[in-house]
C-alpha cells in the first residue's frame, strides 16, 4: 500500500513538472492586482512559524472576478494553506485584468 501511495506522489509530481515547463506562458500581475492582493493578505495575521516562508502562487481571475488558485510552490504545507484559505475565490474589483490568463506572484511573510 506504501508503495502504491509514493508512486502516486511521485507520478503527480512527475506531471506537475512537466506541465509546468512545457505550460502556458505567464504574465506578472498588474499593478491594481497586486495591490488588491497584498491588502487580502495583510488583513490576516500568519502564524509565527510561517515568517521568513515563501511562496510562488500561480492564479488566474475568472469573469466572475474571483482569483483561482491553481498552484502554490512552497516548502510549507502550512504556507500553502493559509494562502489558498485567504485568496482562493476572492473577489477581485479590477478596471483592467485578462480573463482567464494565468498570472505567478511571489509571496514571501515577513515579520512584523
């Protein structure tokens, strides 16, 4: 049964890589969503354990204004929690954004 399982780990990691290199190209975020980002995510205190953390968070906006996680890489489970718990189907009010393009922002927690 253990082996079972690590194969499945390791055949998911193996695709997850894949479709990461060979994925659509990805646009950095716009100012206004950055912001509106940031501001989602200052509003919540992140456990101590978190601070110094960092995370690469690959989204889209879908046309309900929503961010869509699709992808958090990072070393703390407990970081890609947190993150998928405050931004995951978050409204967005954006003048300008491409629905349905993926966008990558870096989050790093600072202490504070």
């Amino acid at each position: 049964m253990r082996k079972i399982s690590l194969m499945l780990i390791a055949a998911a990691l193996l695709v997850t890589g894949s479709m990461r290199a060979n994925g659509p190209e990805t646009e950095k975020p716009t100012k206004q969503l950055t912001a509106r980002i940031w501001s989602l995510l200052k509003k919540n205190v992140f456990d101590v354990e978190l601070v110094d953390q960092t995370a690469d968070v690959r989204f889209i906006v879908n046309r309900k204004h929503e961010i869509v996680i699709l992808t958090i890489d990072s070393d703390s489970e407990a970081l890609e929690y947190a993150i998928k718990l405050k931004l995951n189907y978050k409204k967005v009010d954006l003048s300008s954004y491409k629905e349905g393009e993926t966008y990558i922002i870096p989050i790093r927690v600072v202490g504070g």
